[in-house]
C-alpha cells in the first residue's frame, strides 16, 4: 500500500507484468500515414524534433520507422542526466508521429486493465529504473544506449491499485498538478516576453529623444548626460578579502543576474572587520544598482536587503535625488540599447569586460523623474509576475516530487 491515497481505498496494490497490462506496437509507416519524426524528451515528453533539436536527425524516408498514435507510449533506451534508464512517456501532443525503431512502442490492452493516465504518472517515478537496471545487459552500450531487448522490457513489473477507480483519481490528479505546472510556467514565459518587449520600446533607441512607448501625458523630448554627471559611484577594487563559513554576505559577479541579487548561485561569506575594511569607500544601500564589469560583465541587480559587501568587478550606481531615480536606472542599465553600448566598449580575449573609467563616461537617456517612476514601477510589476509564476512553478513541482514518492508503491 502506498503512504498517501485517496480516501475510501483500503485494499493492497498487486504487482503486475507490463506484458499482461500492454501489447507492443510494431506498425510501420510503410504508407507514409504520418511524416512528423518525434523524439523523446524526458522534460518535454514525445516532441518534434524539429522544436526540439531546431533541425531534423530523422532520415528522409520515414517508411521504415514506426508509426505511433496519439494516446500510445514509448520508451527510449538513451539515457541522459535527466534520465538515467531512459524515458517512458505517452503521445500526447499530436495525432500521430514516427519514431525509430530503436524505441519500444506500446499500447494499453483492449480490455483496458490500466488507466492511461495512471501510467503517464507511474512512469513518472523512479520505481521503474529497478526492473530496467536488472534487464540492462551489460550496462550501456552504443553512446549511452541500454541494451535492452523488447521481450526483456514486458516482462518487468509494477504495482497498482485493484481498482481502476483508484488508478483514475491517481492519474487525474497528476495530470492536474500538470497542468498548473505548464499554466504557470506559460504564464512566466509570456511575462518575460512582455517585459523584453517594453525594455525595447519603452526607452529611446539609436539616438531617438522619445521612445515608441510611453504614458499618457508626457511628451517632453529625454535628456541625456553622462553616467558620472547623474549618479554617484563605487568601483568596489582591492584585495580580496578572506572568505570565512559564515558572516556577511558576499555579492560576487556571479550572484548579479536579472536585474535581482541571487542569493544561491554563489554563497561566500567574510568577517565584519573584513566588510567594514572593504567597504570603507560606501556600504551598499536598498535601492542602489550594481552593475558587473567582467566575469560576466554587464548583469544588473538593485540591492534589495542591507549588511551585504560587494566583491571586486561590480559597480554601484545611486542616482541623484530627484534628478535619475534608481529603479527607472536599473531598467535603462538593462535595456537592449544600453547592453548594445556596453558590448560595443567592452574589451577582452574569451572573458570581456569593460574598465570603469570608461563606463562612467556613458550617456543615460531619461525623461522627468516622474515617468522615470512609472516606468520603473510598470517594470518592477512584470517582475513581481515573473516571480510569482516562478514561485508558483516550483512550489506545484515539490508537491509533484513529494507525491509521486508517496503515492505510489
């Protein structure tokens, strides 16, 4: 019995031979039914591999390959990071496609003994990688190929409930976690491609005065003036300081991303004598922007919390009061027409990077501090939407973890 079930369900689960629960598909596609060559990915599921590899690796004739319905499995032996036996996923996308015939194709019996959607889900788990590891001969073959042969692959097992029933509310639940799963994540996705699209339009480009869009009620052609003219700095330049267990934290090149601080990518820390040794020029405060000058150079991040140091290779930008307004500056710094300045001056073999003598020196375009704060705000909201779908999409995939661990046998 498994630790988790849906209430009013009691009996043990039986163990099953997938041969007595499926038949193997062997059609080719001999008349040339479908011409979509699919490939299995274990994030993406049965996929043209067109979209998925943006080429085709399928020979031209595809008679010879097999041909799988919408509704149909099939298991490719290539193993991978993501899926170290292999992957089991059902055709779901299309109405038909083509598939090698290195995969194994299946289909659930007539007389329907299992649910469909329980199995999309069983094979979902790890559960299944035991009895593929005990009929794998001799390990991987062929570039990371299992040598698995399709009468070994029938007859492993797996346990499920009695009732189907209980397979189905299993199936259907997974299948809605799914589908929150790819809301959100769809979601995020049209999020960040609004949010380029307005970092694009919303600021001048190629010396324009205005930009193409912008809030009502304001016409005034954009100002510019140098970086240096409008904010204060610090070139954050010296020795490193020894990194300690624990401490303040260290912001490093590599925790800048996005216009936000990172706080997992890179975790370092230094003492507080330390801290205060190196940032004895000026302490970061909430609001300011840091911008990287190499390793990567040119990420963007607004400091969002105090008590942290900032390590070499970053700069820290704070706009005069009332003249250049620290969020709109954080959004210009990421704008494709500033990152296009900043590629052009950047200098350097495999690492580029950019001297801050020079970045100084570059012109900021901005309108009246009051557009400069519905801009900066317009923006910050697309950037709450893009995290709150990405919380959402990581919260719903730890509950499907979780569940699939205790809701099967």
């Amino acid at each position: 019995k498994p630790e988790i079930r849906f209430k009013g369900y009691t009996d043990e689960w039986e163990q099953r031979k997938l041969g007595d629960l499926v038949d193997r598909v062997t059609r080719k596609n001999q008349d040339l039914v479908s011409e979509l060559p699919l490939t299995i990915s274990a994030q993406y599921g049965l996929i043209d591999q067109n979209e998925f590899f943006d080429k085709r690796v399928a020979s031209k004739d595809v008679s010879g390959y097999y041909l799988i319905e919408n509704g149909e499995f099939a298991y490719n032996k290539s193993t991978s990071t993501d899926a170290p036996w292999g992957a089991i996923k059902r055709l779901d996308r299309y109405e038909n496609g083509v598939l090698s015939t290195l995969y194994i194709v299946f289909g659930i019996k007539e007389n329907n003994p299992v649910d469909s959607d329980f199995l999309v889900s069983y094979y979902s788990t790890n559960l299944w990688h035991k009895g593929i590891h005990e009929i794998a001969a001799e390990g991987a073959r062929n570039h990371g190929l299992l040598n698995i042969a399709p009468a070994d692959f029938f007859e492993t097992k797996l346990m499920i409930p009695q009732d189907i029933e209980e397979q189905k509310k299993i199936g259907k639940y997974f299948e809605e976690l799914e589908r929150l799963i790819t809301l959100h994540q769809r979601k995020c996705d049209e999020v960040k491609s609004l949010k380029k699209y307005m970092l694009q339009k919303m600021f001048p480009q190629n010396e324009q005065k205005v930009p193409e869009i912008r809030f009502e009620g304001f016409t005034e052609a954009w100002e510019q003036r140098k970086l240096i003219e409008v904010c204060d700095y610090v070139d954050y330049r010296g020795k490193t300081p020894t990194k300690t267990e624990n401490g303040i934290f260290l912001v490093t090149a590599k925790n800048v991303k996005d216009g936000f601080i990172d706080y997992e990518t890179s975790k370092e820390y230094i003492s507080e004598n330390a801290y205060e040794e190196v940032m004895r020029r000026g302490k970061p405060e909430i609001g300011d922007v840091l911008i990287t000058t190499e390793a990567p150079c040119g990420n963007v991040a607004q400091v969002n919390k105090a008590d942290i140091a900032l390590a070499q290779r970053i700069i820290k930008y704070r706009g005069h009061i009332g003249v250049v307004d620290n969020t709109y500056l954080k959004y210009y710094l990421l704008s494709p027409e500033f990152q296009k300045i900043l590629n052009a001056k950047s200098s350097g073999g495999t690492v580029q990077g950019i001297k801050g003598s020079i970045l100084h020196q570059q012109k900021i375009i901005y309108p009246s501090y009051e557009e400069q704060k519905k801009i900066g705000q317009h923006m910050d909201s697309l950037d709450h939407l893009i995290t709150l779908h990405q919380q959402k999409c990581e919260e719903l995939k730890k509950i499907k973890k979780f569940m699939l661990q205790k809701m099967f046998v």
